[in-house]
C-alpha cells in the first residue's frame, strides 16, 4: 500500500515563485517529447487528439505536449501557477488536482505528468488518470533534475554535496520511481522498449541525460526555483534577496568564462491502460 505524499504546502502558490518558475526552469521537454512519439510508434507528422497534462505548472510541460497531441489541457493547482501560464493556441488551462481531473471520462489518448508525480495520492491519481484516459491509451510521467555537476569542473559537485545541501535540504517528498502494484491497481502495465516489466527487478523507466548551458545569472535564478529554496523563503524563514545574494557570491568561483554547461538527468515512465479497464 502506498502511503500518501507528504503536503507539498504552499510552495508554488505565490506568484512570485511562479514567474521565477517560468523565467528559469530549463525547456529539456523537447527531448522528452522525441522519446514518447519513438515509444508509442508515432509516425512522423502525427499525432494523438487529445493530451493532459496533470502538475502543468506554468505550462512548459503542456506546451511541449503539442508536440505529440492535438490540443492539450493543462491541469494545475495552484492559480498563480496558471495565471503564468504560457498561451498558446491548442492549450486550455484547467484548475484541479491529480486526485480530480476536470476532463470528461475516457476524452483523454495520453496523459502526462511532468516533475510532479512525487507530489500526488498516486493510487488515486493512477485512478483518476485510469477514468480519464480511453482503454489503450497512455500515461507518461517524467523527471528531470540537476545533477549537481559542471562540465569539466568537479569542485562543483562537492560545492552542491557539502555546502548546498546542507544549508537547503530538500523537503520530504516521494521518490520518482514509480510503485508498480499502484500501477497494476489501476489497471496500467507498465512498458519500456515496448517490453512489459512485472516484478523481476528491472527497472521501469527509461533514463536520458541533458546537458544545460547557464550563465550565473541563469544558474542563480535556476536554483532559485528549486524546492529546496522556494520553502525556506516561503515558509519565512529566509528572505529570497538574501538567498539571492549568497548564491551569487558562492557561484561567482565556478565561472571562469561567460557560461559554463551543467549535467541534468530523468527517467521517463510508459504505463498504458489495458483495454479491457
């Protein structure tokens, strides 16, 4: 049994947090898309009618999803999220949760959710994904994270390790990995390569890497959206300009030319909905 994730409290509710999400977060999705059209046999120049994107955020995530579907529906929480969001025609922006997807039973052939599955109920998001999507279709659920490395500079990484983490841990969470008795509940099989992965230990998800190119004002503002700094200047107990300023003066080393480029790393989950569900 899955035990339920841990509040994610007001994180990205202020509007702050989210035009710093928008402005800075790096647009890897692109590579994401390339690899679900190659899993799901997509011929080139097709697509699916209908997406979902659960946990859209400020909408990169659902914007890219044009790539694989007609028109896409992004689905978010938090209403500075979408009232950030980027238009685009195609896109509508819906406010819900994973737990209550505001799409008509059996309207959706993919759903997707990107850097956020760590957030949700997943049993009853699987579900929730299970109603909506037609028998057959797929649900897609994808990370990207910093590795904390620089091309060419290992000092860096133990700046992350020794000095970063520990003055902004991260904040409890779920892992990524997804839970393959959840997903059999819900009635998904999980694939990867077009094999089906039952409970022999191999992994379900397919990992990639990409590479970043940040200036320190990019890498600043970069980190300024992560989870680990987003609490402790909402949550009060750190003023984000002081938060700003220390890291400029802690990177400032690491730059010996304009930009340099950082390692970020992801696994993709394929689950599809079996046809009789």
């Amino acid at each position: 049994m899955t035990a339920p994730p841990p509040s994610k409290g007001d994180f990205w509710t202020e509007a702050s947090a989210a035009r710093r999400y928008r402005e800075a977060r790096p647009y890897f999705h692109p590579v994401v898309m390339q690899m679900i059209r190659e899993r799901i046999r997509l011929e080139p120049g097709a697509k699916l009618t209908l997406g979902v994107d659960v946990g859209c955020g400020t909408g990169q995530s659902t914007v890219a999803l044009l790539d694989v579907a007609e028109s896409v529906v992004g689905v978010d929480s938090a209403e500075q999220m979408l009232a950030h969001a980027e238009q685009r025609a195609g896109v509508e922006y819906r406010q819900g949760s994973a737990e209550s997807i505001p799409v008509e039973d059996g309207s959706a052939d993919i759903v997707t959710a990107s850097l956020a599955v760590h957030w949700f109920d997943l049993p009853k998001f699987l579900a929730e994904v299970a109603r909506a999507l037609q028998p057959g279709s797929w649900m897609v659920s994808y990370g990207n994270g910093f590795s904390g490395r620089m091309i060419g500079n290992a000092k860096f990484l133990e700046w992350i390790t020794d000095v970063y983490n520990v003055r902004y841990p991260a904040p409890p969470r779920q892992g990524y990995d997804p839970d393959m008795d959840a997903f059999e509940d819900a009635g998904f099989e999980l694939l990867n390569d077009g094999n089906s992965y039952g409970k022999d230990g191999s992994h379900p998800s397919e990992p990639y890497e990409n590479e970043v190119t940040f200036s320190q004002d990019q890498l600043v503002a970069y980190l300024m959206t992560q989870s680990n700094i987003v609490a402790k200047v909402e949550q009060g107990t750190e003023q984000a300009d002081d938060v700003k300023a220390w890291l400029e003066d802690q990177v400032k080393p690491f730059f010996s030319q304009s930009e340099e480029t950082f390692l970020f790393r992801g696994n993709v989950t394929y689950a599809r909905l079996n046809a009789g569900c």
